[in-house]
C-alpha cells in the first residue's frame, strides 16, 4: 500500500517515522514550504523535510494545494492512502484523491476540541484526560467521522509541552495501527455526533492569540494557574506591571510557571504581593497565585526570586 505523508511539525514526525519502521512504503511526503525566520532571516525547514531528506522520501512543497501542477504530480504517486498530521486544511480535490481515503491524526477526544490549539484548550480548561484521535476527512475541519481513539491523563503538574509530547509517542502508536487496519480492510468507523451525550456540543479549540494568552487577574486562582499552565512553555501567559498610580507599565511579564498557594488576601485583584524571595499576585476569588518562573520583557527567562532581587520593587505595584 502506497502512502503519502502530509505534515509539519515535530508532532507529525513521530508518526511519519513510526510508519516507515513499520515497513509501509511512504512514496512521498508533503510539507510547507521553506520560509525565513529568527533574526538573521534563515531559510526555515519543517522538520517533516529534514525527515524526508534524511532518509531518502520524495519532498513535496506547494505553495497553494490546489496548483495543478501539484494535483498532478500527487495523482502521478499513484498512492492508496494519505496521512494527514498537523497539516494545513486540505481541499477536496486532494483528500478524496485516494482510494482508500485519507485521515488525520488530531491531539484531542474528537468531538472535544476541534480546532487549532486542543492541547493548549484541554490543559487551560484544567481537563485530567486528553487524548487522540485518527479520522476520515471530510469538508468541514475535524468532523469526520471517527476511526479510533485512545485517551491519556492530564497530570496536575503538566503544562502543555509535557502532554503534548505524551500525546506525540501516543499518536504515533494510533497512527500505525490506523494505517494496519485500512491495510486489512479491518477498518470501522463511528459518526461523531454518537459519541456525543444527549444535550452535549462539540468544544471548540480556536487558535491562539497574544490577547489570548493576556492574564485576567479577576479570574479565579485555580483557573489562571489552569491557564498559564496551558500556555507554558510556548507562546507564553503574560501580563503587565504598573507603579500604583502610573498607566504605564514598568514592565511586560512572560509568566512560565506558577504554584496555587491557597493563601487568602483581601488586597484587590491584581495586586503585588513580594517578600522573602517569593511573588505571589492576589486573584479575583481572593487567593493569590504564586509566581514561581517569569521572563521580563528584554530578557532571559529567570525565578521570581531572581527577578525579584534585580527589580528591587519599592512601593505598591499590580498586575493587569
């Protein structure tokens, strides 16, 4: 069985790899193309083509997938089946090219989570399990009806790198199998308005933005560490820093990791309070949230302690 390979990033490697091991014949593989990025405006490869390179797979890089020329040459491959990880949105043109169909690896319980971001979503919404989930395409994104699924823990102590790269070594397992079944033409399917209960919506999991990641303060305490949990490491919680009395800040606050003290404070959401080398923040249920990893504007990432001996903060400040 013939199979070509559509993905990104890292995520998609694993899978990507897992299938060659497994001994199926990935005639191409399909990414993004080259692109400038950083400081010095380095041409950026994917890791899906360092992959390819690597290890001999014909690289495919459309700038837009409905160039004819592109639907010619991957109708040329003549493969059975496409594999779709953490790719663009495809058109119809190329997910119904193959026989025997294609389906996507998607990091979340389909229905729960569609969208951009589900690992980000599941962890800031403070979700103990995750998982994921192999389908069949279909026009409308991540609605195709389901092939398999398997289910992992969300530890209290994850932020979203640890779960994705639980999620990844998962996926690559699901992968495989999915892949086996088609193979054996043991594969079923299950429509996912059934795994829904009765009353119950599909969860959206849109992108990512900055105001996103923007910390509320009047939230609760356990929402907000939920949240900068969520978005730690990358692309960051963040919040900003202002001498009581002043409107501008003093400075821009990358928030990596925080501890919920389950200390009480009747000071204002918001409020900062420092001593004895800890930084806690008063939140909108009157807990405060301890500050425990940060990275101030223009500089490298550091403990509050740390941060709090070079700002030598003297007077009232809050965050917002």
């Amino acid at each position: 069985m013939k199979i070509v390979f559509f993905g990104t990033p890292e995520f998609a490697v694993e899978s990507l790899d897992a299938i060659v091991k497994a001994g199926f014949d990935v005639v191409a593989a399909v990414t993004m193309p080259d692109k400038p990025a950083g400081r010095g405006h380095r041409m950026y490869q994917s890791p899906v083509k360092e992959y390819a390179v690597a290890n001999g797979i014909k690289l495919l890089q459309p700038v837009k997938l409905k160039d004819p020329g592109f639907l010619d040459e991957l109708r040329a491959l003549g493969a059975d089946l496409f594999v779709v990880i953490a790719f663009r949105m495809l058109p119809e043109a190329v997910w119904q090219m193959p026989p025997k169909g294609t389906f996507n690896l998607h990091a979340s319980l389909l229905p729960r989570y569609r969208g951009a971001a589900p690992i980000n979503w599941a962890v800031m919404n403070g979700d103990t399990e995750t998982g994921v989930t192999t389908f069949f395409l279909k026009h409308e994104i991540d609605t195709g009806d389901i092939i398999s699924q398997e289910r992992v823990e969300i530890l209290p102590s994850d932020n979203v790198e640890d779960v994705h790269d639980r999620l990844m070594h998962l996926g690559a397992r699901l992968t495989v199998d999915t892949v086996r079944a088609i193979a054996d033409g043991t594969v079923t399917t299950i429509p996912q308005e059934r795994m829904l209960t009765s009353g119950e919506t599909p969860t959206p999991a849109p992108k990512i933005f900055k105001e996103t990641c923007r910390i509320d303060w009047y939230r609760p305490a356990r929402q907000l560490h939920n949240h900068v949990r969520g978005l730690s490491p990358y692309p960051c919680a963040w919040t900003e820093l202002f001498r009581n009395g002043s409107d501008t800040p003093v400075a821009t606050l990358k928030i990596q990791a925080t501890g919920h003290t389950g200390h009480k404070s009747c000071a204002p959401a918001g409020t900062v309070i420092a001593g004895n080398g800890t930084l806690e923040i008063v939140c909108g249920d009157g807990q405060t949230l301890e500050i425990c990893r940060l990275q101030p504007s223009g500089k490298r990432p550091m403990e509050a302690a740390e941060f709090l001996r070079g700002a030598r903060l003297e007077g009232d400040y809050t965050c917002r």
